[in-house]
C-alpha cells in the first residue's frame, strides 16, 4: 500500500516539492539545525499540551548563587558611579576590574572544575540584570565573558586539553576575552566576511608546526581594546591540501592570543556614550598553531555551527537580562516618580495619558521577565534553544526602548536633562545597543524566528525538507512519503480545530484548570491552532519564496514570540500561587497579546499573494469581532499596582539596585515611602481644607507630623530636581570644548562687533 501511494500519489508532489524548495546552503543548514526546540513547537503544533509548560521546574538560585548575588553583586554595584564611568573616566575603575576578577565575575559559566562559580543560566541572568539596573556599561563587561565568546566556545566544543589551559586562566581573569565576528564587509551576513585564514606551516615556540595564517579586520568588538585572547571567526583555506582535499574549508573559529606580532587592540569605539570597552581589532600575517582551532583540527570549517549554537547565552540570557533590568527600572522609578509628583494638586500618576503609560510598564515588565525565567528553565535543562533566545533577544530589547519611550515621557523633563541624578538616559542612550548586537532585531524579527522556527518548530517540516535533499531518489521518496502524509494529517486536524475555535470564539478549546486564567489559555490554544493553519498555507502557496517575503515572516514570528511570552506569564502566574492581586497585569498582557496576534495574522492574509488561500484562511481563522486590546479600567488597575505600595508591586518590579545619591533612585525610593507615609495625614488636611500652618496653628496637627511634612516635601523637592552646572563645572567635565560664562561670552560678543 505504501508503495503504491508513493508511486501514484506521493512522486508527483515529491517532484513539485524538488522543485518549489530551493537547495540548502551549508550556512542555512547549520543554521535552521543549530540548537534545540521546546515549548515553541508546542505552540507551532496547533494544539498545545499545556501539562508540558506546567511540568516546567520554576528556575531558582542555589544557597552559594544567593549568597553571591547577596554578597559580591551588591557589593560591585555599591561600587560603580555610573555617571563617572560614562562622563569622565570613560572605564570602569581600576578596583572594579580587580574586584571582578578577584570574585570571579568574569567565570560564571565555567565550571567548578576548572576554577569557576558553575552557576545556573538563571544565577547567569539574575546577576547581569541587577547589575543593568545600575550600569550597563558594568553589565556589558560581565556578560561578554560569560556568553557568546571564547569561555562559551571552549565549554561546548574544545578539546580536554584547550580547556584545561584555558578554562582556569578565563575563571580567574589572568586572561581576559572577546570574541571577533563582525567586520565591516559582514554583519548579519556572516557568510560575507572576507577575513581570512591559510593552513600552511610555520614557526610556533622554536619548531616548525602546522598551522593558519590570519589576516583580518574585525570592529565593534566589545572587550577588544583589552582582551588578552581573542576568539576569531574566519573562513579557512587549505590551497596546498595539508589538511585534505577540500581547499576552501569554511568558518572557522580559533584562539589568538593578542601579544602574538601582527595583532593590533587598543583603539576603542564609542559606542552611545556607554563606555564599555569596544573596538577595532586587526591582524596582519599572524601565525597560530593548528591546534589552536577551538575543539581541534576537526572543528574546521564548523565554525557557523558552533556560532549558532552558542548564540543561546548571549540571546537567552545575557540581553534580555538587560532588557528586563530596564522594564523594570522604568516601571519602578515611573510608579514612584507619578506618585510624588504633583500637577494641578493633583499626582500625575490619577492623569488618565500617564496611567496609560505605567498600565503598559507593569502588564511588560510582569510578563517580559516571567519570559526571562522559563527561558532560563530551558537553558538549565540543557537545552540550547535557538529560537526562544532569539524571540527573547528581540522582544526583550525591543520591550527596552518602548519602556524607556514610556518612562522618559512620563518623567517629562527630569529625564532630559543629563547628570549623575538622571537615572534613565544611560538606560535610553543604550537601547540601541541592545536592539543591533548579537544579531540585528531586523534580521531577528524578519529571518530568524519564523525562517528558524517554522523549520524547526513545526511538527514535519524539517523531515519534509531533510528528505528532499536527500540525493538517493529511492531513498529520497520513502522519506517524504512517510513525512508528508503525516503532514498532510497534520494539517487536517489543524484545519478543524482553527475552523472550530474560531467559530465558537475558543471557548471550548482546550485549557488545563488554572481558575480565573482558564480562558486565557483557551484563547491561546485558539490562536495556536489559527497560526499553525496559516504557517501551512504559507509553505503551500510560497514554498521556498516564503523566505524573501520578510514582512509576512516578521508578523509570523512576533505572533509566535507573543503566544512564547504569554505563556509564561501564564505559567508564572501558576507558579506563583495564582496570586489574585496579579491578575490584572496577566489579564492585560493576555488583551495586548491577542490583539497583536489577530492584527498580525489579519495583515498576513492580507498580504498574501494568492487570494483564493487568503479568503479560505480568512474564514477558517477568525470569524467575529475583533480583539481590541485591554479597556480602560483595566489600564487603570494595572497602573494602580506601580502606584501604590504592595506585594503585588514588588513582584512586578523584582530585584531593582536602589543605587545611591547621586543617581536619584535612592532619593526616589525614600521620598515615595515617605509620601505613601503621609498620605492619610494629607488627605485629613485635604478634608479639613487646611494648610499644614492652619491646622498646626489649630492643633489638629502635631508638631511631628508638621516635621514630617517638612521632610516630605524636601524630599520631593529633591527628586523633582534636575542637574546643573556653572561653566567652570562644565569645563571640569568638557575639558576640551570651550564653556563660557555669561561674562565670556559678552566679552567675546564686545570683541566680535568691533
């Protein structure tokens, strides 16, 4: 039977196919291979089983990971000035770097074993987001060693014994990393680097050994201007065949150490006045020994692999932790800033534009780091997921700027105006950090999450392809025989079940018993279904043209990031006893998520070249009225969580460093609990229709209470002041740009006119 569907049936649509799919690339292959999927292909199925999210272990720190970010890591940010690092000094202090050495910041990741702290990608994540809260410029120094770079590489692919010299020199910081990928002829497009490697031999210590010939010319290269051993990508050649018979190897990645002759650091970028060490670096005929290959001789020209897979440190762990320390920062200092305020004797936080504003703050900043906790449970469990740190790269730091948008138009003119007090604009100037590092959001947003995941996510389609490159015809058709009609079930079963939620409105889809958040799981398994409908309707119509259509691609993946993030809001909700005071912010970021995603899928029907499919899709999707996102009581219950004192606050905001007086937000925090304090003692005088004067001159207020005030209203003074300078303190800061005085200047303007 089996034979005779694959002649009569399947050999027409396997020929269809060969020609439709375009041939693989090596780089797409080890790209769309690379990694691990999860809860994703869960959701890309059409019918997520929800008992798999539920069995998920909540990520949490170990007794030592507690006790060093209780200890050390408070203790460094109590440390850092940040305004001095950006503003003056242009580097960390020389006792920071010590201090991060000494304790180990820059060993992390490595293991115990070789002098490491071996902490969990979740300890990884906490530590680089409290930090951020403080400095990013300090954040971006910790997190580079301890994600994509050569600590990362060498755990996942060196040899025992690059690890064994490596490993405890980078744990202790004798040696200091960075990695070199980009240059200016390759960015996203790694493929293009013209950087180059020759196998030829050479003189290594006194002997001749085989070994490659670099040149190359690598820039924003964070930690360059100091690392003592870089990690170098670049495309290997063997013209002479001292390796084998393949000449042009491919990607590769080495260790070089940075004394060696012909290597050239030291020159830095400036990149958006956050002054983290990143710069050029270049090589010139720089000779290295063979086994200096990470992982060895047999790891050349595996290179792009090994990049890939290890994206999921920087992607999973490192930036979004940065991401989510800014959300949180932004709604943490947004609550407090609204509620001390005032404007019309009223605070700016009851004004319907500002509560707008925070309802968002507190539903992203709840759910975009009950993201950063699931992703890191997957991480722990072993599981390098490629497409996950990618949604989470992107969302997180696109979440980053619209928080800062948010916060800063809030906060109005005291987050203009530069100076130590100003505990926003470091944040803001380094969001376009987070948006183009460690693969462009662009790229991301438009190729990476749904060109990867609807490969590797969807139930079939990898074995579909994987068979059609196979280059045994015989063989070649069997495989697709068995994976396309199991996809051609598959795509039945997800025609019924988006037919039929949409129909009743998902109201019968199903849920696991999860009390008041049941039909949000029942409307996420709604569009679950509709989704994976639709992603089969697009390799249908498009085939191997789906990958030059970038904006369908782009809604694809923000619809898949959406329901990633939304479901784990759903599980940290579980996970945290189904607290009812959070409930809003989860009900909110259900509402802004389901609006997104039908708007996304409406616009991918709209768009979609063939129009008979995208009036068939239109009516097995979406019959009814559209999502129109969360009405505006529950907008205002979300910002009454940042706006007052609670528990329910506390979670939403987590570890936040209270910083000092100089950066504002420990002056801040004071003057929030102290107006919070007062309020009933306000509210009474509010009543009476008395100044504090008028009832301390009739009793009804204490002397105490009238002190209290006192101190209240300074400490609101404090906060709602901004930095200033006279000139001689701007040329203090500015010592090379001229700062006059109003006298200079007239001076200078007497001298002019005659």
């Amino acid at each position: 039977m089996t034979s005779l569907r694959a002649n009569l049936l399947t050999k027409p649509i396997h020929k269809w196919a060969k020609g439709v799919l375009p041939a693989l690339s090596q780089t797409e292959s080890e790209a769309l291979t690379a990694g691990e999927v999860w809860w994703e292909a869960e959701l890309f199925s059409g019918n997520p089983d929800w008992s798999k999210l539920h069995e998920v272990k909540a990520p949490k720190l170990s007794d030592e990971e507690q006790a060093f970010f209780d200890g050390p890591c408070r203790e460094l940010c109590g440390m850092i000035d940040d305004w001095t690092i950006n503003q003056e000094a242009a580097d960390l202090p020389a006792n920071v770097w010590k201090f991060l050495r000494d304790k180990k910041f820059f060993g992390m990741i490595i293991p115990k074993s070789y002098g490491g702290l071996g902490f969990s990608a979740f300890a990884h994540s906490e530590i680089i987001r409290f930090i951020s809260t403080r400095s990013i410029a300090t954040a971006v120094t910790v997190m580079v060693p301890n994600s994509l770079g050569p600590g990362e590489l060498l755990h996942m692919f060196g040899t025992d014994e690059q690890k064994d010299y490596w490993s405890p020199r980078l744990a202790d910081g004798r040696e200091l990393p960075a990695f070199g990928l980009t240059s200016a002829e390759a960015g996203s497009d790694a493929s293009a680097m013209v950087d180059e490697g020759v196998i030829c031999k050479g003189q290594w210590k006194g002997k001749e050994v085989l070994g490659i010939r670099l040149n190359w010319a690598k820039r924003y290269i964070t930690l360059s201007p100091v690392c003592t051993v870089l990690g170098l990508a670049f495309k290997l050649r063997d013209p002479d065949g001292l390796l084998g018979d393949v000449k042009d190897i491919g990607i590769t990645c080495a260790l070089v150490p940075t004394d060696l002759k012909g290597v050239e650091t030291g020159k830095r970028h400036l990149p958006s006045s956050t002054m983290f060490m990143n710069g050029p670096t270049t090589g010139k005929d720089v000779f290295i020994p063979i086994d200096n290959i990470v992982g060895g001789p047999d790891y050349a020209g595996k290179g792009w692999m090994m990049l890939m897979s290890a994206l999921a440190a920087g992607r999973g762990i490192s930036l979004p932790s940065m991401g989510c320390a800014a959300i949180a920062l932004c709604a943490h200092t947004t609550g407090a800033y609204a509620r001390v305020r005032q404007q019309f004797n009223l605070p700016i936080g009851k004004f319907g534009g500002v509560q707008a504003r925070m309802g968002r703050l507190a539903a992203d900043a709840y759910a975009m780091d009950a993201a950063r906790h699931l992703t890191c449970a997957g991480l722990d469990e072993g599981r390098p997921l490629s497409v996950i740190s990618a949604i989470m790269k992107a969302h997180a730091t696109f979440k980053m700027r619209e928080a800062l948008n948010d916060a800063m138009d809030v906060h109005s003119g005291k987050a203009v105006i530069d100076g130590p007090s100003n505990y926003l604009l470091p944040l803001y100037r380094a969001v376009p950090i987070g948006i183009t590092v460690e693969g462009a959001n662009i790229v991301t947003r438009s190729l990476i999450i749904f060109g990867q995941g609807s490969i590797r996510a969807h139930p079939h389609m990898l074995d579909n392809m994987l068979a059609l490159q196979e280059e045994d015809p015989d063989k070649s058709l069997a495989m697709f025989d068995k994976s396309v009609w199991a996809h051609i079930g598959h795509t039945t079963k997800t025609l019924f079940r988006s037919w039929g939620r949409a129909l009743t409105g998902g109201r019968f889809a199903p849920a696991p018993n999860a009390g008041k958040a049941t039909p949000i799981y029942r409307q996420l398994s709604r569009w679950s279904a509709a989704y994976a409908l639709t992603a089969d309707v697009l390799f249908l119509t498009l085939g191997g043209a789906l990958k030059r259509k970038e904006m369908i691609s782009a809604r694809m993946g923000d619809i898949l990031s959406d329901m990633y993030i939304l479901s784990a809001a759903l599980k940290r909700w579980e996970d945290e006893g189904r607290q009812d005071a959070d409930l809003p912010v989860l009900q909110y970021a259900a509402a802004e998520a389901f609006r997104r995603i039908q708007t996304a899928l409406d616009e991918v029907i709209v768009n979609l070249p063939a129009r008979w499919a995208a009036w068939v899709l239109r009516f097995l999707t979406w019959p009814g009225n559209p999502q129109r996102g969360p009405d505006d009581r529950l907008i205002t219950k979300c910002s009454d969580l940042l706006f007052h004192p609670s528990d329910t606050r506390d979670r939403i905001v987590g570890s936040v460093h209270e910083g000092c007086e100089r950066n504002g937000v420990m002056v801040l925090n004071r003057c929030y609990a102290k107006v919070n304090e007062m309020a009933p003692v306000m509210k009474r005088l509010r009543e009476a229709k008395q100044t504090p004067q008028q009832a301390q001159e009739t009793g009804t207020l204490s002397d105490a209470e009238m002190k209290d005030i006192q101190e209240m209203d300074d400490l609101v003074s404090q906060v709602v002041a901004v930095d200033e300078y006279t000139p001689e303190e701007l040329s203090a800061i500015f010592p090379d740009n001229a700062v006059h005085s109003r006298k200079d200047f007239n001076a200078i303007s007497k001298e002019a006119a005659e």
